[in-house]
C-alpha cells in the first residue's frame, strides 16, 4: 500500500506523490504511465515511416537493451533487491521473447499499417490465457474466457476507428504480427 510510511519502497516515489492519497497517487502514476506509452508508440510509428529505415530489429535490441539497464538500476538501487527472483536459466529465454515480440511486431510495420498492428497487439489477452493454461496449467472459467474475449474485442472496435480508413492486409505483416503476440504471451 502507497500509505505505509514504514515500509522501506514507499521512499521509491517523488516526494509529492508520496503526500497525496492513494487514489490520487494512482492516478498521478496511471496517468504518467499512459503518457510515457503513447509517446513511446508515437515515437516508434515515426520511425517505421521514415522512408528507407528498415532497422525494426535493430530499434526492437535498442528497446531491449534499454529495459534491461533500466531494470538492472531499479532493481539493484531502488528496490535494493538481493539475488535473482527467478532461476537465472530463465532470463535469456524471457529476454529472447521479449526481443521476438519487439522485432516481429516492428518489422510487421514494413507490411502493415500501425493500426492494423494495433488491433492484432490489442487481441493478446487470450494467446496470454491460453499459453498460461499450457505452460502454468492455470485454469481459467469459461467467464473468464468470455470476459477476455469481449475486453479484446472492444479494443479492436475502439482501433478500428483509424483501421476503417487505412486497412493493411499484407499476409507477412499479419504473420509476423500474430507471431509477436505468441512471443509476448509467453512473457509473465
């Protein structure tokens, strides 16, 4: 909880939001977080429209490289975190999925619209279930199901907004999007 002054990771947080309720300082994160994603987003859409700029796999390492270092200063200085939380034999393979799903999906944009990825990315829920419940053996109620299909469903109606004036069919960046979302899946 963000209001227990004891504990050790609520210094994690600018003093500023640490004065403000825990609503209030959900919000202030949700909010920065969806700022720093979409320009994220916008940023990447740029750069695969630059004409000639075939590096998708390229930018994909960069972001790798990039969320790995970050994370490594997160976890080492601020968490102040001791040891591996996970068996060190898995982070190669976590890192590998993580660079396939960045690199197909990157790549899918030289045949693809980014509204055309979108609406593929925004369907990953259910691959997310279904790999869960062959890999993890995680049961899922048929609610949960119909509730992960409708949530991705409503997400595909709301990016199809764009989608419906500048539709994008080409079978290799539908294969290599699908693809991505598979390698995301398998990511916790």
């Amino acid at each position: 909880s963000f209001d227990n002054k004891n504990d050790p990771n609520a210094s994690q947080l600018p003093h500023f939001v640490e004065q403000l309720s825990s609503t209030n300082q959900f919000l202030v994160l949700s909010g920065t977080m969806f700022l720093f994603f979409g320009a994220h987003n916008l940023l990447q859409e740029a750069i695969m429209k630059v004409p000639g700029f075939d590096y998708g796999v390229m930018l994909s390492y960069m972001e790798v490289l990039g969320v790995t270092a970050c994370s490594y200063v997160e976890r080492k200085y601020i968490a102040k975190e001791r040891g591996n939380v996970a068996p060190l034999s898995t982070y190669p393979f976590l890192t590998f999925c993580l660079l396939a799903s960045s690199a197909l999906s990157n790549m899918s944009l030289n045949y693809i619209n980014f509204p055309t990825k979108a609406v593929f990315r925004s369907s990953k829920l259910i691959p997310t279930m279904l790999i869960a419940t062959i890999i993890n053996r995680r049961i899922f109620k048929s609610i949960e199901y119909a509730s992960a299909f409708a949530i991705s469903l409503g997400l595909i109606v709301f990016a199809a907004a764009d989608w419906k004036l500048t539709p994008s069919f080409n079978p290799i960046g539908l294969a290599l999007v699908s693809t991505s979302v598979i390698f995301d899946a398998i990511l916790p």
